[in-house]
C-alpha cells in the first residue's frame, strides 16, 4: 500500500502511535514502514514531540522523604555525599576501593536498566511477543507486503526454537532476531535491516545472566544468517541477550565486551 | 531545602543534567530537589498508588544517572525526557501488577487537569507543555479525558471505552477529533 495517497490516514496513524493506540501487529508494522520512509518517520517524530509534553500536566505532588534515600543506596551515593573529610584526615583512611571491583555489576546493572528504557519507548510487552512468537507472523502482514530487502519475519521458519530474543538498536527498531534451540545447542541469529557492524569491526553476541559476567556466544560474520553452537551453554541461565561492537575476533576480554552495546533484547521461553 | 522556591529554567535542568552525566552526585541531588515533587506527581497520577509511585521515582532517577549522557537538548526539553522516563517506568510497573490490583478511583476524573492551568503550576514545564496545556483545554473534557487514558494509562480504544461506558465508536471518533484539534491548536511548532 501507498501509504503517500492517504496523507489523512498516515497523521491518524501517527498521531494515534504517538498516544500509544497502535498496538501489535499494526504498530510494528507502521515502524518497518517508517524506517524506510522519511515522511511517515517524520510524521511520527512530528506527533511523538507534540504528545510527549502531555506527561508534563500532572500536578506536582511532595514525594515521601524516603524516596531520596532509596536512590542514594541503589546507586551506592550516599558515601560520595557525605561531607568530604578534610585532608589530614583524609590520609589515614583506607584508599578506596578499586574500581575494577564494582565494574562488572555496573555494566550488567547498566544493561538491564537499559532493556526496560529502550523497550518503554517503542517496543511494547505485545509486540514483543508478537514478533518472537514469529509463527503466526503472516497473519500479521500486510496482504500485499512492499518491497524490502529485509527479510520478512514470516518467511523465516527455526524449527525446535527453545528461546527466542528480538534485539532492539538505541531507536527500540528490532534490528536481530535470535532463536536458541536448547535441544540442539544451536543458535541462529537473523538479521533485519541495518544491522551491520562499522567497516573492520565485528559484532559480538553476547549472554547476560541475571548476575554475573556475560558470556560470549560468539562473534558474528559480517551479513547473513548465522548458525551458531551454544556450547553448552543453556538459556534458562541467561535473561537476556546483547550485541557488542569489537575489534575482529571479538573482545580481548573474556568477561564482557570491550567495545559499546548496541543492541539488547530479553530472551524469552517460546511458550 | 529551598527547592520548593527554585524556579528551575529548563536551562539550568540541562546544566544539572550534563554534570549528572559526568557522574557528579551532588548534581544529582539539586535535579531531585527540582522536579522529584513534579515527577512524583506524574508517577502518582499514573499509578495512583504512593508506594508504586515511589518505587517508580526511585527508578526513574536511577535511570536518569544512568541514562544522562544519552540526553539531547535538540530532541526534548530537560523536563519532557524525564517525564518521559517517569511515564515508561510507570506504565512498566503497571503491566508488571496484576491489572485487578489496580483501583482507580479515579478513572472519571480528568488525568490531565480541566482548569485553566495555574501559572504557578507551569513554572517547572517545558514551554511545549505550557503551549499543549492550553490547547487541552480547548478540547470536550470527553476528548481530553480519552486522550489521557490514553497516554498516561496506556489504554487500548476498547479499554477507555470500558472505562468511561461508552461505545468503542464514540471513542474513536473523541481521540480523533481531539487530536484533530490539538494538532490545529498546536500549528506548526515544533
């Protein structure tokens, strides 16, 4: 469909996006069309900037005096806001605590947070499982479906998936979709449109537990689908999934990436 | 604290939030001391519930720590990203809760308020805001109130239905005029 001969019903679409009606099947559909169409993207961010402002006409409310406390001790503040010693002082206490040491729970903290940031903003509950439990994806198409070099959720079938994660870029666009198949130690990690690694880098992906360091599942070939071994590794130890940009070969540290995430999604059991 | 007294330009949030970005606490501090009563607010019209609000604030500013350098002034007003924020929080916990645990009482008021909007109130907002609380006066107080479910409650047009007894159809037709006039109302800017 051309959706440019309806300019009415593409301000309706983009205006009920924004106020969060559009849901399932037709948001995510709307949001393949906008990546590859300028003026119905601009149409949405146009109606996003004009809704957003509405979060601002609550009235203000007095918030209990524990809430402050509660954000000192999640983000471990509340040594840092104390008054600072005075110099004398200062040097017969104990040097601080390495920072190598607290790291990797930041990272991990970093990542999760972000997996519900980015998911609020553009990806909901729904469509997420109605893009993961890609099956019935063809009912959700449009009848006649446009051009697109991406290629169609409906069209790819991995038979005996366990597990399944849509990976998500900083805009909330599904950009990977990943199915673990945990009776056959196999993982296949299907590309959507855009997502490729900058010129001499490699993407690397990623198993995030829900503590601990994520373990790398592999480092991913410049296009295409890719068929990769678990290794032994099993999904339910792991909540979600990510992707890092590395040097080729992937990251000098075993522990984690080296290089920034750039896509994230949870990993789910196929129900 | 004189926090209270503050008039916050959104100017000097966007200061507050580029030392919050370089992990400076004490920045931190001053942002809550600015807007936590505002964004409270929004947590609590949301929710309707203080302690669902209160657990969303704290997230909230653990993720505006953590998410500040990810801010850009030439995409949002300082107070409309960290509403934002505070709104995807909340809706967040909302689909986390059972949906029979929640007792609105006040699903017939109006979320967004049907006065003329109190200057004093719009002193913290974004100048967007302060041009879209004028505009939603403009609109039926039906059309303001399904909009708002809308946005601020994530209801589906079946769901405002439900919630407000009237047809599906009449639903539709409030959210698309209103939004038709808010459009008009709001012209062109940007």
């Amino acid at each position: 469909m051309n959706l440019h001969r309806y300019p009415q019903l593409v301000d309706r679409l983009a205006a009920e996006h924004a106020l969060g009606l559009v849901r399932g099947g037709a948001k995510r559909r709307l949001e393949q069309y906008a990546e590859r169409d300028a003026e119905l993207r601009h149409a949405l961010d146009d109606w996003k900037r004009r809704v957003e402002p509405l979060a601002e006409l609550a009235p203000a409310r007095t918030p209990p005096a524990s809430a402050w406390a509660g954000i000192e001790r999640r983000l471990g503040l509340a040594e840092a806001s104390a008054p600072s010693p005075s110099p004398a002082a200062r040097e017969t206490q104990a040097p601080p605590r390495p920072a190598a040491a607290v790291r990797p729970a930041h990272w991990i903290e970093r990542l999760s947070e972000s997996l519900t940031f980015w998911r609020g903003w553009a990806i909901g509950a729904t469509v997420l499982a109605a893009i993961a439990i890609f099956v019935a994806a063809r009912a959700l198409l449009p009848s006649t479906p446009a051009t697109s070099n991406a290629p169609m959720i409906a069209e790819w079938r991995a038979p005996g998936s366990t597990h399944v994660a849509v990976l998500n870029n900083q805009d909330a666009h599904a950009v990977m979709l990943v199915a673990w198949d945990a009776t056959h130690d196999t993982i296949t990690v299907q590309r959507l449109a855009g997502a490729a690694p900058p010129q001499g880098r490699a993407l690397q992906l990623w198993a995030v537990p829900p503590q601990g360091h994520p373990v790398s599942l592999g480092v991913l070939p410049a296009s295409g689908e890719t068929k990769l071994s678990a290794h032994a590794q099993r999904p339910d130890s792991y909540t979600a999934l990510a992707i890092s940009v590395e040097p080729m070969g992937g990251s000098p540290n075993p522990d984690g990436p080296s290089g920034p995430i750039v896509y994230v999604g949870k990993l789910l059991p196929v129900s | 604290m004189t926090a209270t007294l503050r008039d916050p330009t959104q100017d000097m949030l966007a200061a507050l939030l580029e030392r919050v970005a370089r992990e400076d606490s004490g920045a931190l501090r001053e942002l809550y001391d600015a807007v936590a009563s505002k964004l409270f607010g929004l947590a609590l019209r949301i929710l309707n519930r203080h302690e669902w609000a209160e657990e969303v604030l704290q997230d909230s500013f653990v993720n505006i720590w953590r998410h500040a350098r990810d801010y850009r002034r030439d995409v949002s007003a300082p107070m409309t990203w960290m509403s934002t924020i505070v709104r995807n929080r909340a809706l967040d916990h909302l689909r986390r809760i059972d949906a029979e645990e929640t007792e609105w009482s006040d699903a017939l008021d109006d979320l967004v308020a049907s006065d003329a909007p109190n200057p004093e109130a719009l002193t913290q907002v974004s100048d967007a805001a302060r041009l879209l609380a004028g505009c939603m006066q403009q609109l039926e107080p039906a059309q303001r109130q399904a909009v708002a479910l809308a946005y601020l409650r994530d209801q589906s047009h079946s769901e405002i239905a439900a919630a407000l007894t009237v047809p599906l159809g009449t639903v539709k037709s409030w959210i698309r005029r209103g939004l038709a006039r808010l459009k008009l109302c709001l012209g062109g800017a940007r």
